[in-house]
C-alpha cells in the first residue's frame, strides 16, 4: 500500500522565498501493521543480527540489567533520505532498554544503535534475545512494516534567524489571532471578550507555519528536526565539534490533532490509527536521534521533544 501526505496548504515558499535555501528532504516512515523479517526495514520486527556476535545488553548499572530490545531498522535501499552510515555500512538498526533508569538523572533512556553492511550477514541470529521485563510498555514495539514517502520540510520555527526569522513570527502571530478572532465571530466554543460562547461550527483552519508548513510529525529519516519541549539545542558532535544532522526521528504519534493536515492517505479508522507502533517516548513525545555529518562513525546525539 502506498501513503501519500497531502499537499501543504498553501505554498511557503512563495509567501517566504528565502525559505528556499533551507528546504530538506525527509522520509515519512508511515509503519504499519505487519510481519517483517529480517530483511525488510522494519519497526519491531527481527533484526539482521550475525548468529555469531554477541547481543547487546544494556551496561548501565541498575537491577534491570538484560538483553537490549529490538526496536527499528532501517536499509538504505529503502530509506532516501537516511544518512549515510560508517564505511559503506548500508543498514541502521536501533536497540534501547525498556527501562528509564539511565543517565545522570537515573531517568533516562538507554539508546543503542548499530550499523552494518547487509551483504556481509549470511546467518542471522535466531531466535533473538529479548528482555523479559518491561519498564513501560511504550518500548515495546508493534511489529511493523513500511511504507516511505519522501517530503519537503522547512526548519523548526524557532531556529529561524535574522529577518527571515521576524517575519515568519510575525506572520504566525496574525495568522493566530485572525484565527481566534474568526472563532468570536462564529462563537466556536470560546470565552470572548463578551464573556459569551456558544457551540457555533468552527471557522476554516488557519495554517500555521508551525503546524502545517515546516516539520512533518510521525516516524522519519533525515529532514528537519522538532524542538516543542526543550527550544533548539546543540547539535555539535561530541567527536569533532561540527555540525550534525538529524538521523532519525522515533515519534510516538503519526500525526496529532494540531498536525492534522499531515495525516496521511489512506488512514484507517480507530482511535489509535496514529499510534501504528504503539511506542511511546518522552511522555508520548519524540525521539531525535543527530549523527555527524563530517563522520558518520561519531558518537550520536539523542534529544527527546
């Protein structure tokens, strides 16, 4: 099955053109309800483990030491938009423990990630350790498969700078307040001036640069990356100090109710159609995962939104 993301509301670049030098391609994921193998990219499914290397656990030191849990893998040939791995490495794959025990606050995730060359796995390990616990049932993945499409995004709002910046904010604010301003008029349920609301039909959606127009929500491979909770943080790498890019990004809906117009075609019914793989990170937030975009071989960064 194929999902496409409908057509942006409106065209961002004509209304802002220097937002042309800052146009990226991500991957939309859109997982789905499957049953992998080894061999396909994947969220939960089997990873492309050697039968002879040993399966990694996690080292921090808390009760709940065990086998590290399978969450995601990813094969080049499938994914446009991930970044290049380590010397020829074509395949990522994602392991975290199911526990929030982990760094200096003693409450924080555990994130592993591995790359391989594909071609080089002739007997995949089975069957796979898993850990017998669970810590929050948000880590343990629902088999999936998926379905990329590849989509334009601009930066996050908040890392706009200079004019370009100052008038994509203004722009956002009159957007806001013609939209609360249409909801009075309407009486949509609001509390107006008048002290009067009324359960009116609500006016037509206002895109918002920050909703609608810049970062597409849900599970994706490069692109642009999302600060809601923390602002923009460092991306230097930890190895070299230069700039990195976003690797990958482990969202715990596909689209949520101010991201409506990314919910992609088809969408199936029920209530959790935008929990495919019922994950759940940072208090049902995102996972931000920054690789070094001079070596790819450098410490990744981790950032949860």
């Amino acid at each position: 099955m194929t999902f496409t993301t409908p057509p942006r509301p409106l065209d961002v670049e004509a209304l802002f053109p220097g937002l042309a030098a800052h146009r990226a391609t991500a991957t939309r994921l859109h997982p789905r309800a499957g049953s992998p193998t080894a061999r396909d990219s994947h969220v939960g499914g089997p990873l492309l483990w050697p039968a002879g290397e040993p399966w990694p656990v996690c080292d921090e030191p808390h009760r709940h030491s065990g086998p590290l849990l399978a969450v995601a893998q990813l094969y080049a040939r499938d994914v446009p938009d991930l970044a290049a791995g380590p010397d020829g490495c074509d395949l990522l794959q994602v392991l975290w423990c199911p526990f929030d025990l982990h760094g200096p606050t003693g409450h924080g995730m555990h994130v592993r990630l591995r790359w391989r060359r594909s071609a080089e796995v002739r007997e995949v390990l089975a069957p796979q350790p898993a850990p017998a616990r669970f810590g929050f049932d948000g880590y343990l993945p629902n088999p999936c498969v998926l379905h990329p499409e590849r989509v334009t995004e601009y930066p996050y709002i908040e890392t706009l700078t200079g004019e370009l910046g100052e008038r994509v904010e203004e722009w956002e604010d009159a957007q806001e307040e013609a939209a609360y301003e249409a909801e009075c008029e309407q009486g949509f349920e609001v509390e107006c001036e008048d002290g009067h609301g009324a359960g009116g039909e609500p006016p037509p959606a206002r895109p918002s640069y920050q909703c609608d127009l810049s970062v597409a929500p849900g599970w994706k491979a490069g692109g642009h990356a999302a600060w809601n909770v923390t602002g923009p943080g460092s991306t230097d790498c930890p190895g070299c100090s230069r700039g990195m890019r976003l690797l990958l990004t482990v969202d715990s809906y596909e689209w949520r109710s101010d991201t409506e117009s990314w919910r992609p075609l088809p969408t199936s019914a029920g209530a959790d159609a935008n929990r495919p793989t019922s994950v759940a990170v940072a208090n049902f937030g995102k996972l931000n995962i920054f690789a070094c975009a001079h070596d790819p071989a450098h410490p990744h960064r981790f950032s949860l939104q």
